[in-house]
C-alpha cells in the first residue's frame, strides 16, 4: 500500500474578497482531502464574509493577522499540519485535478515543486517574467503556485519577510544552492490575475525592481551561479518599455535604501 500524503494549502490576502470564491470554488471541486490554510492581513473588504460563506464546504482555517507576504506564509506553515505545503495567491483560480496532480508527484519525494502560474487578464499587462536559472532550475518560479516539504522550508528559515517582493525566487535560490530537489510541473495549473489598470502593472513592477535588487544585495556572494533565460521578446512593446524603466526605478531606490522596507 502507498503511504498517504497529505497537503496544507497556504493563502495570504489583502482585500481579495472579490477574488475568493473562485478560488474557494475551484478548491472544492478537486475532490481531494487537504487543508486550507488562510492568512488574512487584515482586510478592509468583504473576505472575513466570504470566508464564512465557504467554511462549511473547505477545510479552512482563518487568521487575521497584520503582516507582509512572506510573514503571512510563514505564519501559516507554522499552523499547517501536513509534511508538505502549497502556496497559493488570494487571486488564482486551481485548475481541476491540480491536488491530484501535486499529490501524484510528491510521491517522489521531491524538496519542492513548482507549478504552472497562466496569466489571464488584461492582454497589454501579460508580459513574461525575466527568467533566471540556478542548476537549471528556474528560481524565478512564483509562489503564486509553489509547494514544499515543510521539513525543508523550515531548515532553509522560511521565507524572507524583509523582502517587499522577490522573496520567493530567494527562497527557490537558497533551495537549489543548498542541494536540494526541485521539480517543474506542468500539469499543476492555476489561472493567475495580472494587473487590472496600468497604475496598479506599474506600482507592481517598481515592487519588482525593488524586490531584485534586495535579492542581488543578499545573495551577491554566490550571484554568479545565476543564469538568464532569452531576452523578453515583447521588450519593443511601449508597455514593457514603461514596466522595466518603472522597475529599474524601483531597483535604484532599493540601491539609495540599501533594500531596507521602506
């Protein structure tokens, strides 16, 4: 017989109330037995409502609690219960079969795995990341879809919660360097958000070039095991000319704060 696996579902939010119940939905249809894990940092909006609305149908698990992205994540790895945890985003939708999915490859026992994020939204804001490789593995894989043994999140100290982002390629960095096993899944599928106006696109990349250069400052020392994949295609786009100029912005205000949180 197979040894059972079990998986805690870790969610951090912000006013994503109006996001919830797809995922909440797309949740209870995986027809598979996990925990959801939800840390809430203190909305404004609905989600307190929308997570009583779904409690009955998930195995969810609510806390309020003031923090930044990476310490909301690892409070919730601290509640979990399960060997093994999946970060997932308050805006994402889970595709059908993807606890299957996840379940079926931790049977290898891997260190971590990343999932596939597929963009949807607005079409001028779906523009590649900047893909950067360690052992050919990509670091750059986001936490919007993410999973870990917890055992291994734990040696490896969690998530940085100095970072204003970027604290999940450290923390897939630090995986790598530290030799353990990471895996690409395909099959494992959320529906991520973009940005739904250019002011909010352009606030998110200032963030990312801010989250970059707090990741080069720490990790200088062994920098030179990063490898950058193909250039972005779309950099002749006006929109992606704006996106990089704002993170490039948000990267030299890093430099003048030495990356300390603003």
């Amino acid at each position: 017989m197979e040894p059972h696996i079990s998986l805690s579902v870790v969610i951090t939010t912000r006013n994503e109330g109006r996001n919830l119940p797809e995922l909440f939905k797309s949740l209870i249809s995986q027809g598979e037995k996990f925990e959801v894990i939800l840390v809430d940092s203190q909305s404004t909006d609905n989600t307190r409502d929308v997570v009583e609305t779904f409690k009955r149908d998930l195995n969810l698990r609510f806390f309020s609690k003031l923090t930044s992205r990476g310490a909301g994540r690892n409070f919730g790895v601290q509640q979990s219960t399960s060997p093994y945890v999946l970060f997932l985003d308050g805006d994402v939708v889970a595709s059908p079969g993807l606890i299957k999915s996840y379940l079926s490859r931790l049977k290898g026992e891997p260190d971590f795995i990343a999932g596939n994020a597929i963009s949807i939204g607005v079409d001028r804001f779906k523009l590649n990341r900047v893909k950067l490789f360690v052992s050919g593995f990509e670091i750059t894989s986001p936490s919007a879809n993410l999973c870990y043994r917890k055992e291994v999140f734990q040696k490896l100290g969690g998530f940085d919660e100095t970072f204003v982002t970027a604290e999940d390629i450290d923390l897939n960095f630090r995986a790598v360097v530290s030799g353990y096993h990471g895996e690409m899944c395909e099959e494992c599928k959320v529906l991520n958000r973009t940005r739904q106006t250019f002011t909010g696109f352009m606030k998110q990349a200032f963030w990312n070039g801010y989250g970059r250069y707090q990741l080069r400052r720490k990790n200088a020392a062994k920098w030179y095991l990063v490898s950058k994949g193909r250039p972005l295609n779309e950099n002749r786009n006006l929109v992606n000319l704006l996106r990089l100029a704002t993170g490039s912005l948000g990267y030299v205000y890093a430099f003048l704060l030495r990356g300390r949180f603003p």
